[in-house]
C-alpha cells in the first residue's frame, strides 16, 4: 500500500489484515510506559507497580473501544456491549485508584477479630414464633487488613476527600459501581434486568467524565502534556448536553418524589 493510501484510511482501518498496513504505520493506545509515567505523579508515587500497570493495559484497551465507537457502524446491540465493557474496565480503574489511596492513607479498614467458633442452641418457641438463639465466639488477632467493598471505598473516599472531585459526582460513581456488578449475568434484579435496559449512551457519558476528572485531579500533578494523554476520555460538547439532560432528569425525578 502507498504512503498516500496509508494517510487516506482511518484509525480502524490501519488495523485491518487485507490491508497489510507495516506495524509502525498502525493505530497504537498510548504506550503503557507513558501512563506508568502519569500514574508516577503526586499522590500517586508510591503506587506498587503491578497495579500501574494493570491501570495501563485497562486504559489502553478503554482506548480500542473509543476507537470502535468513533469510527464504526456497529449493531446497537454490540454499541450496548461496548458500552457495559467500558464501563466495567473504567470503573475497575476507579477502584483500584481509590483502593491504593486509602491504604496509603492508612484509612483501610482493619480487622482486630476472628471468628474462632460459632455455638447453636435448639429450636425453642417464643410467643408464636420458633426461634434459635446463635452465640459467635472471636477471638483477638494482630491487625490486618479486611476487606473493603467498593461501596465502602467509596464513602470513605468521599468522606475524608482523599481527591478532588466535585461533591456531585459521587452520585454517579455509586451508580457505575451498580452497573458494573452486570459482569455476573445471572444476577437480575427485576424481569427485563438485562443488558439491553441497563446499559446506556449517558452511562457510558459519565464513565468517561468521571474517569477524566480522576486521572487528571490537581493532586496527581499532571502537566498539561501529560493530560492530554487522557484527552480521548474527556466529554465532547454533545457528551456534555448529554450529562446535563441526565442531571435535569434526575432532579426533577427527586423533586417528583
């Protein structure tokens, strides 16, 4: 293929094998050493480097699934799967981000007991009903880390504002982190919980809102160079109405109520 043609195709489709387009000619995600770089800064420097990188290979994969949605006619089905696999991806970002700055805040919960034992006693009635009486015996342990769902790190995250996010957002962080509980299909809520209903353009909106607003916080001391690496997670102007029709509709379902 020519220099010329090779400048004509678009992203996708320097990807594509017919059109034996050499490799330094394809579309690349930013190079995971760049974001390893980005996760390096501020409040970040201390993060282990197991988890820079599994960030990078997520941010590089959210990458390919912009490029998708950008510059592919695709069945609204697949749209709706791309979307819940970004969203996914994003917030597993979000929760490994969050999960570092709490445990390097020293604000990770801590475990102080074990359970050792737990003693039954036999059915007996009280007034109508039968009841059983259940005696748990702990005993003390060295403290430890527990366990944090993300729910947790959430609110505390919030609480102690470990980062600069607007008050407003966490709102829609909490309904991400729903969302994302979609990776096990079985569970299904009402009928019709599929995919299809709970995977929307706006969700897939604030997915990328968000994790802008995370990876470029004034507390990871990102120069602008080093920003505009997220530049493909940042709203466009339609994204944007989009996010602001979704914030009318949700004030006027509470004032409703």
């Amino acid at each position: 293929m020519s220099e010329k043609n090779i400048e004509n195709v678009s992203n996708f489709e320097t990807l594509i094998e017919k059109n034996d387009i050499r490799y330094d000619d394809r579309w690349k995600p930013n190079f995971v050493s760049t974001y390893e770089m980005n996760l390096s800064q501020g409040l970040l420097k201390e993060m282990n480097q197991e988890l820079r990188k599994n960030i990078a290979y997520s941010l590089q994969y959210l990458e390919y699934i912009e490029l998708q949605l950008c510059e592919l006619h695709l069945h609204n089905v697949i749209i709706t799967m791309l979307y819940k696999t970004f969203i996914i991806t994003g917030t597993s970002i979000i929760e490994g981000i969050f999960c570092y700055l709490l445990k390097s805040n020293n604000l990770w919960n801590q475990k102080e007991w074990e359970l050792e034992e737990k003693i039954n006693t036999n059915k007996f009635k009280l007034g109508n009903e039968m009841k059983k009486i259940e005696l748990h015996i702990f005993k003390q342990i060295p403290k430890t880390n527990d366990e944090m769902n993300f729910d947790s790190m959430i609110k505390k995250v919030e609480s102690k504002k470990l980062i600069s996010i607007p008050h407003g957002a966490f709102p829609y962080i909490k309904m991400l982190r729903r969302l994302r509980n979609k990776v096990h299909l079985q569970i299904h809520e009402s009928p019709n919980d599929t995919d299809w209903w709970s995977f929307k353009y706006s969700d897939y909106c604030w997915m990328k809102c968000i994790l802008y607003i995370i990876l470029t916080n004034k507390r990871f001391d990102l120069s602008k160079q080093q920003k505009s690496y997220y530049s493909f997670l940042k709203p466009t102007e339609d994204e944007i109405e989009v996010l602001k029709k979704d914030i009318k509709k949700s004030k006027e379902k509470i004032d409703d109520d």
